[in-house]
C-alpha cells in the first residue's frame, strides 16, 4: 500500500491532506523522515506521523485487482495464489468474499471479517456485481430482454434472477447479476449461444475497483467502503 493511502486509511486524513503533511515531513518510516508519498508500505514498517505510531486495528477489509492467471485459493500447483500478492501479518486469517475464475480479472474483496464476507456472499443478500465481458460473436438483440427476465443455465432448477445488461459494442457488454452461480456470467452467455472470451469484475455492492490499482496491487477500503457493505 502506499504511504499516503496508509495514513488516509490509519488517520482520517484526506488523500490531499495526507501528501501535504508527507511532503513537509511529518512522516517517518522505520525512523527516517519519508517525503515520497508513493512509497510502499507494509505491517513490518513502522510509521510514525506526529509522534504516533500507526497502524491497523480490528478487522481486515482489502480491495485487490486481481490479475490474470492467479487462483483465488491458498494452494494450487498449477498457478500462483492471490495470497501470494500479499506482504502483511496473518494472511492465513484473510477469506475471499466472492472468487474469480483463474482466467477472470479484476475487483476481489479479501477480509478477516466474517459476517462482513457473508452480507456478500450469502444467496439471500442478492449483493450485485457488475461485469465487463468480452464475447466471442456479436450480442444479439434479444439478450438484454432474456436476462432481464432470467435464463435457465445447464443443471439448475431456477432460472437466474433478472440481470442487468448495457450493450457497449456488438462484442463488448457489461452485466450485472445479483447472486453468485459457479460461473454464473459465463454459463449465462452459453445459455444464449455465445461465449466469454475476457471477463472483468468492476464492482461489488457500492464498492468499484480502484481505477489506481494495477493488476495485482491492493488497498485496504476505505471506512465509507466497508459501511457500504454493511448497510446494504
């Protein structure tokens, strides 16, 4: 995490309050005055802002842009873990609030927050998440309608609940669902005679994926960010 998004998150400071207060050399690390306010930080640093000590405190809510081919799992012995992108205390306590296959990008939500992971992945939150696809033949002019209505997927009792789709280009779509089927955006699209060749998640509930964050880098959420979740 960077330093000035630390002690955003550590102090209430505004993203602008904090780089003033960095930049004048408020701000020590590991006992040296840091004035770079994009220097990384992690739990093995000690930063101190106006005598205090910051740091962490209670639960865990991390936003993490996940990158192509890594797995949402500790283990796997074909592919690297998302844990592994971590450099912070206790990673073995963090759970996913939603996966992503291994070939699927973008926004994961990673807590040590357990009844804050379940107002998002529990079946009966209807949590909706919001998808960039990439197809592979032009979106026909009936999809929209099909979603919106839900569609029966290979193996399920009941159809989906009603999606949301905005068509962008004949090959381009976002979609957005309110439950979580095993590869429910992909399954959807077969159902309708076509295939996802890119998929990227934008959005969970309120929360967007940081437009900052390069495929895998994190932050931790804002307080405004994790309420959205509870509030929902």
């Amino acid at each position: 995490m960077r330093l000035d998004k630390f002690l955003c998150t550590c102090t209430g400071l505004t993203r602008i309050q904090a780089k003033r207060v960095i930049g004048k050399g408020h701000v020590k690390v590991d006992g040296v005055v840091e004035k770079d306010q994009k220097v990384k930080i992690n739990d093995s640093h000690e930063v101190v802002y106006d005598g205090r000590r910051l740091r962490f405190s209670g639960p865990r809510y991390i936003m993490l842009n996940k990158p192509d081919g890594a797995v949402c799992t500790s283990l796997d012995d074909d592919y690297r873990s998302i844990f592994d992108l971590f450099d912070i205390e206790r990673v073995e306590d963090l759970m996913i609030a939603g996966r992503l296959d291994v070939d699927t990008t973008g926004l994961v939500l990673i807590t040590d927050d357990g009844k804050w992971s379940h107002q998002i992945t529990s079946p009966k939150k209807h949590c909706r998440k919001r998808y960039y696809a990439v197809l592979a033949e032009p979106v026909t002019d009936d999809v929209a309608q099909q979603f919106s209505e839900g569609v029966m997927l290979k193996g399920e009792k009941q159809p989906t609940l009603p999606a949301e789709l905005e068509i962008l280009s004949p090959k381009e779509v976002l979609l957005t669902i309110h439950e979580g089927k095993y590869h429910q955006v992909k399954r959807m699209f077969g159902a309708v005679n076509n295939r996802v060749v890119e998929l990227h998640r934008e959005q969970v509930g309120e929360i967007l994926l940081d437009e900052e964050l390069a495929p895998g880098e994190w932050r931790y959420l804002t307080q405004q960010e994790v309420d959205s979740v509870n509030h929902s």
